[in-house]
C-alpha cells in the first residue's frame, strides 16, 4: 500500500508543480524551490542546487510546491515581499501570465490523467463490452434496479438523453449521483429515473447481462464440489430445478439447501451430467467460478482510447462536482466520502497490481486537478479567483488581505486534512476491532 501510495502520488505531484514551474520560467519569473512532497522545518531527504532553483524531495508526503519568487503564499518569508516588486517576480507580472502560471499545474494534472486512461484502456483493458451486445436480450436487473422501475429483459439505450457505446457507463457515477435512462420495452420507450441519492442504495451489484456462462475455474482441497466429482472446465447449467443463467442464481439457490445437500447439472464437454453435491452450512460447495459472457466484445483503438479518456474524465470531474454539492447541502456524508491518504493507500490495495494501479492514479490526476481548482484561498483556484477579482475590478488586492487569506485557506486545508486523516483512522481501528 505505502509503496503504491508514494509512487502515485510522486508522479501526480510532479506533473503538478511542474506545469507551475514551466510556466512561471516561461515568462522569466525566478523559481528558487521545486519540492516533491515538503520540507517541513527544513528537513529533507534530497536535494540539489542546480542554477538557481534547489530541486528536492521532503520528508512529508501531503503534496509539493514550487516556490516562484513574489508569491505570496506559504512558501514565502514575509521580510521577501516588503520592497518593491522586482521584474523577476510573480506580483511584478501581468495578471494573464500570473493566470497561467496558476492554472498550469491544473492542466498538467488534466493532461495526465488523459494520458494514463489512454494508455489504460489500449493497452490493459484493451477491449469493452458494447451496449449493442447486452440490448440483444437486454439487461439483467438486480434489486436496486427492480426498486427503480427496471425489468429483466429492459435494453436502455440513453443516459440523460444521450445515447451510450459502453455497457460500463450505465454502472457508473453518472447514474449513481440521480440521471434520467431511457428504456425500450416491448416495443415501448419509457423513461425511468435514477434519485439522487441512488448511490446509497448500491451495495451490490446494481445492473447486469442477462446471460453468463459459470465455468469451474477451480476447486477448494477437500470441498463438497471436489467430493462430487466437480471437475476444472464444467460448465453449472442447474442447481436442482433451477436454470442457471447467471452466476448470482447459484447463491441464491444454495442458499435453501444449508447443511444439506442438491443436485447440481453441468455441461461436461458437450455431455451433460448430473452430480450430487453436500452444501456446508454457509451456503457452498467450494468451487471458484469463471464468469464467460457470451458477447462479442470490442477492441479499443488508440483513437478510441484516447476518445473515451475525455470522456471518462469529464464524467468522474461532474460527479466530483455533484458529490461535493451533496456534502455542502448535507445530503452526502462528509464523513464517508473525505478521505486522507491513509484512505487512498487502502484503495491501492496490498498487493502490487499494476492494471489496478494506473486505473487509481488515473483517477486521482482528474480529482487532484479538480480539488485544486476549488475557489480556496491556499489552493490554485484561491489565486486563479483572486487575479479574476483583479482583472475585473482593475484594482490590485493588496498584499495585507492575499496575506490574510492565505493563512485563513491553510488553517481551513489544516482542518480538513485533520479530519480526514482522523476520520480515517478511526474508521480503521473500528472495522479492524
């Protein structure tokens, strides 16, 4: 997990501050600092003078900066920002450079996060599932779909109005943050809405295909299934009198024979068999599936990867957006949904995974861009939002009030990362103890 952690959130931070650094050398502004992670009360665990800049690595892993000379922020020592502005420094600049040098470290993370869902998704998930497959038969609807007004059998062809390639986008936060879906139905088109507050309810699985074909994939030493005569490759087509079309029928078959035992029928080869199983008492016989759904998926191309990574992206920002409105209104958990990096490292997992990995660090480009183009003083969007006030009022704020709100933004980003890495915490000894 901390080797995960700290590899994503290196790069992710270096991408970032990079576009700051770029930008302000573009337009001749000194950088005398460029830090991954920080060097609080000046420890460090590399660095190097090169010209005039100190390219280093902190001790503390909460971000990194770049330290542009006649910036007020946190980075500045006070005495530095009393004599007039010098022609190297940000506060001597116009307020359009100054702009892009604030919005620099925003787009880098946008660029990123494009990049890595490309590469993603041509070459690790490689292919999806196309929604023309799943609507042959139509979907399979679980109990979140069923409260909702879906039907086994439903085909959706539209999300809000606009119709949709991927079958993973109908299991998305789009449709979990309330959407209206447009269905066919025996012939019919009617409109079934998702609330708002659907997120809650999706604890399993929300939506399906309508047929998979459970294979053995292995078996448990010693379990019922290998007692049975259950073999690596059968194919479960029954579970006493019921046909199985979907790997969820078998829990909820077995389920009603605990401790006792059923007929279980399989597809051996081409020849079909009936073999007698016991069923322990929580419900199984000891196999581990593979799930084979009978599509034809589709490859994705570099342009077609590079196409849904705009995609994926403006949806994941949207439903940052929403998520947010949610808290702020009092309808989504705070508590729930801010996490720390203690959270992030848990969502990275204990094992190395790399598919996994990009996915997460993909994930976290677009919300790394998005939390820092938030409107808070401390933040990238507290000094886009700043020099917009500027650029409108053609009035330069003063140093006294950017002063006071860069202290007021640190002590209000203070708080948070408190919370949340004590919330966090919290949250780990309870569900550990």
């Amino acid at each position: 997990m901390i080797g995960q952690l700290m590899l994503g959130l290196s790069l992710l931070v270096f991408v970032h501050e990079l576009g700051h650094f770029l930008a302000a050398k573009a337009f001749g502004m000194r950088v005398p600092k460029f830090y991954i992670f920080f060097d609080a009360w000046g420890k460090k665990l590399w660095s190097k003078q090169i010209g005039e800049t100190e390219y280093g690595i902190g001790w503390l892993p909460m971000g990194g900066y770049v330290q542009i000379s006649g910036m007020i922020d946190e980075t500045q020592d006070k005495s530095a920002l009393m004599g007039e502005p010098q022609p190297w420094e940000f506060r001597a600049k116009p307020a359009w450079q100054r702009f892009i040098v604030m919005i620099a470290g925003v787009v880098m993370n946008v660029i990123t996060g494009i990049i890595i869902f490309t590469m993603f998704l041509a070459t690790l998930e490689k292919e999806y599932l196309p929604m023309s497959e799943v609507n042959k038969d139509g979907i399979y609807a679980y109990d979140a779909a069923k409260n909702i007004g879906l039907q086994n059998g439903d085909k959706i062809t539209a999300i809000n109005g606009k119709p949709f390639e991927r079958f993973k986008e109908l299991i998305s936060t789009k449709v979990f943050f309330g959407s209206d879906l447009t269905v066919e139905r025996n012939g019919q088109t009617i409109h079934l809405k998702t609330p708002n507050n659907f997120y809650e309810q999706i604890k399993n699985p929300f939506v399906g295909t309508m047929y998979e074909k459970v294979t053995v994939e292995a078996l448990m030493s010693g379990s019922f299934a290998e007692q049975a005569g259950l073999q690596k490759g059968d194919r479960i087509v029954r579970i006493d009198s019921t046909v199985i079309d979907r790997f969820v029928q078998i829990g909820e078959v077995l389920k009603n024979f605990k401790g006792g035992q059923v007929l279980v029928g399989i597809d051996r080869n081409g020849q079909n068999l009936t073999l007698t199983s016991k069923v322990d008492t929580s419900g199984k016989i000891g196999f581990v599936p593979a799930i084979d759904l009978p599509y034809t998926y589709k490859p994705y191309t570099w342009g077609s990867a590079f196409h849904y990574s705009f995609k994926d992206g403006y949806d994941l920002v949207a439903s940052q957006i929403i998520a947010f409105k949610l808290m702020f209104t009092g309808r989504l958990s705070v508590r729930d949904n801010l996490a720390s990096p203690i959270a992030i490292a848990r969502i990275y997992g204990g094992q190395w995974d790399w598919k996994r990995f990009w996915r997460i660090t993909g994930l976290l480009s677009f919300v790394l861009a998005f939390m820092n183009i938030l409107p808070i003083p401390a933040l990238d969007g507290g000094h886009i939002l700043f020099i917009a006030i500027e650029t409108i009022t053609r009035r330069k704020i003063s140093d006294a009030i950017l002063e006071k709100a860069q202290i007021f933004g640190m002590i209000l980003l203070l708080c948070l990362m408190v919370f949340a890495f004590g919330n966090d915490i919290y949250k780990w000894f309870y569900n550990k103890f």
